[in-house]
C-alpha cells in the first residue's frame, strides 16, 4: 500500500507536465485542426464552374471572378431547400428571393450573362445529395473538368464526396476567397466553433454511412 501512495505525486506530477504541454501548444493545434479542413487548389481552364449550395454571396462571387477570368464557360449551380413557409408565403400572394434565386442575381450584376448560368432542378438537403444531381448533368454536358467552389471549411468534405462519386471527373477545388474563416483565430468565435465541430461530424457520417452507399 504505502509503494502505491508514493506513485501518485509522479502521476499528478506527470498529468501536469502533459496539460501545461498542451496549453502551450494550443494555437498550433487548434490551428492544424482547422487547416485539415481547407483544400484550395491552383485555378486551371475548365469545361464548367461548380457552385454548392448553402453560403452565399461568397461563393458566387469566387465563382463570378473565375468565369470572367476566362477559365470556364458555365457556371452550374443547384437550386436550395426553401426556407419554411414559403408555400404559404406564395399561397397568400406573395414572394420572396429564394436563396438559389439570389445566387443568378449576384451572377448577373457580377457579368455573367445568362446563357452561361445553369440552375439544376431538385432541392438538396446535405452535399451527398447535391453532388448525386451534378454529377448526371455534368456527364451529360460531355465535362472531364470541373472547378468546384465552396466555402473553406467545406472543401475538404466536397471533395472527397465528389471524388468517390466521379473518380473520372478532373476537379479543381476553390475555396472562395470571400469567407472570412481565419484558422488562426476560429476559436473565438462560438459560430465557427460550431461549424469545425459539425463539419468533423458530417465527415465522420459520411465516412460511416454515405459513402457506402454511394
């Protein structure tokens, strides 16, 4: 017994060195986990601009500046879950922008004409979803390259979800350079908190469950 008491002060002794070690370390390693969310390739010549659904102006935007740069002929985007009470809302006459409807508009007033925007059919809950109704349209258009823009924290999941579906595709990931998600300081702010740790959650899901079934 007494052999057993004289091994807590070394263990107490130890736990403390480990978190004064963590807590110096803290910034890199909050850092690191945001970093492994963000994938932002270099922009190339593409067939079509791909814009997912859930963020905007940010997005379009990016998507805006790519098209005008002449790197590719088409913007495709999806059309997005409306929002509660919309059918209500149009039943009594009345109407508001849906959100997909707000993406043209910000395309438009940006330059791109409208025979290059492209507004698919079906509304997404999740980018499992989404991916499943561009990929078909995309494979029909004849496009082998695609640049794939959506928010920071975001692109790491796209990605993979996109290349698990269309393993033939040639896809450059965006991040738009209009989010400003700092992953040098995210962890001040409980909103951004909250999207590292449900983006973590939606990876971890789509790892367990989706991309079986995909």
């Amino acid at each position: 017994m007494p052999g057993r008491t004289r091994k807590w002060p070394w263990l107490l002794g130890a736990a403390l060195v480990a978190a004064v070690g963590l807590y110096a370390a803290r910034h890199p390693i909050l850092v690191a986990i945001a970093e492994q969310l963000i994938v932002d390739e270099p922009r190339r010549r593409a067939d079509a601009i791909v814009v997912l659904g859930g963020s905007l102006p940010d997005r379009m935007i990016e998507a805006a500046d790519l098209y005008l740069a002449g790197l590719a002929p088409q913007v495709v985007l999806g059309r997005e879950p409306s929002n509660p009470g919309m059918e209500e809302l149009a039943r009594r006459g009345a109407h508001i922008p849906e959100r997909d409807e707000l993406n043209v508009s910000v395309a438009r007033q940006l330059g791109v004409p409208d025979s290059a925007i492209v507004v698919l059919d079906g509304r997404p809950n999740s980018t499992v979803i989404e991916a499943e109704i561009i990929v078909p349209h995309l494979r029909r258009m004849g496009v082998r390259r695609a640049l794939l823009v959506t928010s920071k924290i975001h692109t790491f999941r796209s990605r993979m979800i996109f290349r698990d579906l269309a393993p033939d595709l040639e896809l450059t990931v965006c991040a738009t350079r209009y989010d400003p998600f700092d992953t040098g300081n995210w962890w001040h702010s409980r909103g951004n908190v909250r999207r590292v740790f449900f983006e973590y959650q939606k990876i971890l899901v789509y790892l367990l469950r989706d991309r079986w079934r995909i």
